[in-house]
C-alpha cells in the first residue's frame, strides 16, 4: 500500500472523539487521498466548495438575476437513479436482509467493496461530513459521518441535513454514529456498489454520485440503517412524507403517508388547497416530504420527526400549478441535477408551464424533442426546507408531532378506488404489506411495471419484510394509541386511459374525509377491503366526476379484489414461516369475505 501523505495522516485527527478519528484514518490510509477536509458546514466552506466546482464545470452557475445562488449540475449519463439491483444488504445470517432484499455475507461485502477504495482518492481531497439527522437537539435524531470524495455530495448533505459543527458536537458527546463511506470512483456502472452492514451501523457507497446511491443520510442511513436500529429501540423508519392538516377552526392533524418515489410525495406534502377551501380557512404545513421516522410517546401517540433537512424533489412535473410551493422554494439557493436550460440559463424541466423554451438538454447538448427530453425523467432539484413558504414551524419541535393518521398508496391504473379506511391495526399493516404500484423512472429499470412495494419500502427496508411487519404489529400493544390507518389512489384511470381524479389541491377533500373519519364524524360504508366513502361521504363541491369516475373511484369490485387477494396471499407465502401468522389470517379473513 501506498503511504499517503504526512499532511493527510495528521488532519485525520479533526475530531475529539478518537474512534471517529481512527476511522477516518484507516479510510485515508485505504483511500489515500491528496487532503482530508473536515467539513464545519459554515457558509465560507461552501462558497469556497461552490467557487471550487464552478471552475471544474461541476457545477453552472444558472441565471443569478431569475435563480440567485442557484446551480446546475450535469450527472454522468449512465448514473441518473438509484440502482437496486447493485444494492446489498450485507447480515451474517442471510435470512435476516431476506428475499426483499440482494445479500451479501459482511467479509464478502467489506472485500468487495475494499478494494474498490483501495486508493481511489489518490489525487482528490477526502471530505468528512459530520451530519444529524432531524432537528440537533432531538431525541429522536441520530448522526452519522459520511466520508466521500465529492465535493457535489458535500454541497447537497449541507441542503439535506444538518451537517457540520453542532452535528460533529452531537456526535462527540454520544460517542455513537453511522459510518458511511463513498467515492464516486470511476462512474462506471460496471463497478458500483451500494452496501449496507446493519449490524456495524456501517455503509459503503463506489461509483455512483446520484443522490439516492451518494446522499448518504438519505436512503442508506435514515431508511435501510435506520430501518435496523428502529426495530431493535422499539420506533419506526419509514418512507413517508409528514404533513399538517390545519382545518378552519385552526386544529392541527398530522398525517403521514407512504408513496413510493416518484408518485408525489412532495406535491402531497406542500398542497395548496383549492379555493373554497381556501376561503375557508383551511391550510397544509409542510414537516417532511420523504422520510419519517416515529416513535410512541408517553401518551402512547406517535411522534414524528423528517429527519432531513431539505427536499429532494423530482423535477418533471413541479409547476405553478401542481405545486406552487415547491416552484416558491426554487427562486433561491438550489441545485438542479439533469434539468434542461433556456437560452438565459434558467432551470427549465418538462412540465414547468412558464411559457418559456429549452435551448440545452440535460446532457448538455442542443435540445432536440426528438432526441430525448429536455430535463432527464428523474432529473430532481436539492433546496432546503426552510425556503418552503409551507414548511412547519413544528418540523423542528424537537419532540416531534402526533400522527393522527398514516396513509399507504401507490399508481393503480385499475381496481384500486380512491381511497379506503383499514379496520385496525393489524388489517392496515397487511393493507401496507400487499401495497403495490407501477415502478417510476427513479430507479434504474422498466417503467410502469406493477411491482408490490410494501409501504413504499421496497428499496428500503434494511432487513426481511416478514420480521418488519411483525415489528409493525408490535405497535399494538394495548398501551399505544394508534393513528388509523389509510390506502389512496389518486392514480386511477378510466377505460380510455384518462386519470379520473383530478389530484394535487383536490386530494384535500380526501384527507378532510380522512381526519373526519378520526373525528368519527365522517361516513363510509363497511366492505371486505375496509371502509369506503361514498360519494356523498366526501366534499367534492366544485369537481365534475362522471358516472364511470364516481363507480370507479368510489366502488368495490368484488371478483377483482378476489384476484388481488389470491395475489397478496402469494405474495406474503414467498416469506415462509417467518411472515408473522396474524398478517396471514388477517389475508384469510378477507380473501374469504370476498368469496362470500
Ligand atoms: O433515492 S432518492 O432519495 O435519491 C429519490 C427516491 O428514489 O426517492
Ligand atoms: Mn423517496
């Protein structure tokens, strides 16, 4: 091996706490970086990193009169999205990631990996990135150190989470903290690695610089890592977005819900809603729009904290009119990863709707709508929370908020109606369990295929689904006071392939119907599937719903459902004698009300 450089050994020693210190020094004695760089997250740093990037075409600066601070960045082609099938879970026992996810016994994956980083940061500077996730002085946050050799990774954990100082502070005083290391490598998709080693708290990312794969707090530690600890300190991990529903009498309903990325999570999260409604008094704040994770309090309620800091947000899409916030949130300060440009250098994506034109593609050539989009399908923009106009004041309560209701949906073409109450606990956690959807352009893959993707967790739950739903069913422990629980569809088409409910602001009527029926104010009709509003139940002054829309957004079919049920069935056999028998009887329980 190599030595690095006298300069490098000693500024592996940035920290207080020896262990992080020790670790950073074997990664620089693996790695062999030029400069190690503790990173303070000071604003000084990141323009000397912005000025750093800018010169090496990292970085563009976008128009500075229309999008002050604001920048593009160009991705390699072939490293646009997450990449599943190149993500492990690496447990001694290889029932513990289970069938949900690519395995990998440790010393295989730590070898692997290994020797990838053996001196891939020869000639770049090794940047430590001391980072909290949720608000610093929480109890429910945890810290991480991402060391990466990227200086966009850098720029983007500033925007998502809290990094820097008060975090490496935080660290120093718990003396505990997740280890993720990453390079970006070569970029060549024939040598990257995402690997996961809950049992050491441990991540290694090669290869990939796209958010999902290089944002290391993001999925890998607050989902698959956090997924982990969660089961074994008794709280939850979920994909999910956290909203306020403020009706007009100034009552605050949190609700939280899992969608599957790319379904609108962030539209949901930062909903304007619609005039009347408005009028009225009724308002949406923002707590989170990816991830939440939850924990039951003293009064046996759940809280719920967004560990992130920042939204990262697909880009196609986001228009005044679908989501007003968001384009609120991107005047300022934001990166945009694979968006197309105008001739003046604006950000400009499909979808926009701001009557302006392309003049360059995502790849940085001449746009040509023959060739390909302007702006990439999962092209996404990096902003922080604190520039929503939505955002809660209470997303950095400490404490959290009380979930009042959780939601689980998916893009279901057919069958599946707008929306439908579970029964109970244990019915929700198999309604979140047989959760399927059309897979979407933010992984890597064929698009619009129905896949089940349990509570939107699929690519990120860090153990076997069958011991997950278990610790879900924990929950109902007689002690706790839980949310109801929820499924919605608001992709629902017609026979001719129309979608049928208008979505965006109008999905409030849906969550108004929802808190009502928490209230036990609102009405529903009891089926096998759950309780089912008619279309009295909802408010839906001011839409035009045909004859076809209201039976099928608001109707149970009955020999579909048996299908689906015969599906789910399948599905939750694949797991073998570790799917806990409740979620299996509960199936039985309907499958065999719909054979009635
Ligand atoms: O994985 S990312 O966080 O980059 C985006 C997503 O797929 O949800
Ligand atoms: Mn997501």
């Amino acid at each position: 091996m190599n030595a690095i450089s006298q300069d490098a050994v000693a500024s592996a020693s940035g920290s207080k706490l020896e262990a992080l210190n020790a670790w950073v020094a074997e990664v620089a004695a693996l790695t062999r970086p030029d400069t190690i760089h503790w990173c303070d997250g000071s604003d000084a740093e990141n323009a000397a990193l912005t000025a750093k990037m800018q010169a090496d075409g990292t970085l563009i600066k976008l128009n500075e009169q229309t999008h002050p601070g604001s920048w593009l960045h160009r991705s390699d082609p072939d490293d646009v999205a997450r990449v599943e099938h190149l993500t492990f879970v690496c447990t001694s026992e290889r029932d513990d990631a289970g069938p949900n996810n690519h395995w990998m016994a440790p010393a295989d994956g730590h070898a692997q990996m290994d020797a990838l980083f053996d001196g891939c940061m020869a000639g770049r500077t090794m940047y430590v990135v001391p980072y909290c996730m949720g608000p610093i002085g929480s109890p429910l946050s945890r810290c991480g150190v991402e060391i990466t050799d990227s200086p966009y990774v850098v720029a983007n954990m500033r925007i998502m989470t809290r990094m820097g100082a008060p975090a490496l502070a935080r660290i120093e005083k718990e003396g505990a903290f997740v280890k993720g290391l990453h390079s970006t490598g070569e970029l060549d998709p024939n040598r990257r690695f995402i690997m996961h080693f809950p049992e050491e708290l441990t991540i290694k990312s090669y290869g990939s610089g796209y958010g999902g794969n290089a944002l290391l707090g993001k999925k890998c530690h607050a989902l698959r890592i956090a997924s982990h600890q969660a089961r074994s300190e008794g709280w939850l991990a979920e994909h999910m977005l956290i909203l306020g529903l403020q009706n007009p009498q100034g009552d605050t309903h949190y609700i939280a819900a899992a969608f599957p990325s790319a379904c609108g999570k962030t539209n949901l999260a930062m909903l304007i809603p619609p005039e009347g409604y408005l009028n009225d008094g009724w308002k949406i704040t923002t707590v989170g729009d990816d991830i939440c994770w939850m924990r039951p309090g003293a009064d046996g309620r759940l809280y719920a904290i967004n560990p992130e800091a920042g939204f990262f947000g697909v880009a196609p899409g986001t228009s005044k009119k679908s989501n007003p916030n968001a384009l609120a949130c991107l005047q300022r300060d934001a990166i945009f990863t694979n968006v197309g440009v105008t001739a003046d250098n604006q950000p400009w994506w499909e979808g926009l709707d701001n009557g302006q034109q392309p003049a360059t593609d995502w790849r940085g050539e001449p746009y040509d709508a023959a060739k390909r989009p302007a702006a990439h399908p999962n092209s996404r923009f990096t902003v922080s929370a604190k520039s929503c106009p939505s955002y809660s004041p209470e997303a950095e309560n400490p404490a959290g908020v009380p979930i009042s209701a959780i939601v689980f949906g998916g893009r279901r073409a057919s069958l599946v109606p707008l929306v439908f109450e579970a029964r109970d606990w244990t019915h929700g956690v198999l309604v979140g369990a047989a959760m399927g959807s059309e897979t979407t352009a933010a992984a890597t893959g064929a698009v619009g295929v129905m896949r089940r993707d349990p509570m939107a967790m699929k690519p990120f739950c860090g153990y076997n689904f069958a011991d997950y739903f278990s610790h879900w069913l924990s929950f109902d422990n007689g002690a706790n006071k839980l949310p109801k629980i929820f499924h919605v569809n608001w992709f629902r088409k017609s026979d001719a392939g129309k979608f049928m409910w208008p979505g965006f602001g109008d999905n409030l009527r849906v969550l108004e119907w929802m808190i009502g029926r928490v209230k036990g104010e609102a009405g529903a009709v009891e089926t096998p599937i759950g309780f089912l509003p008619t279309d009295a139940d909802l408010n839906l002054d001011g839409i035009e719903l045909d004859d076809e829309a209201r039976a099928k957004l608001f109707g149970f079919e009955q020999a579909g459902w048996q299908a689906e049920f015969a599906s789910i069935g399948e599905y939750l056999g694949e797991y073998g004698p570790r799917m806990p028998q409740a979620l299996k009887d509960e199936q039985q329980r309907i499958a065999a009300k719909l054979a009635d």
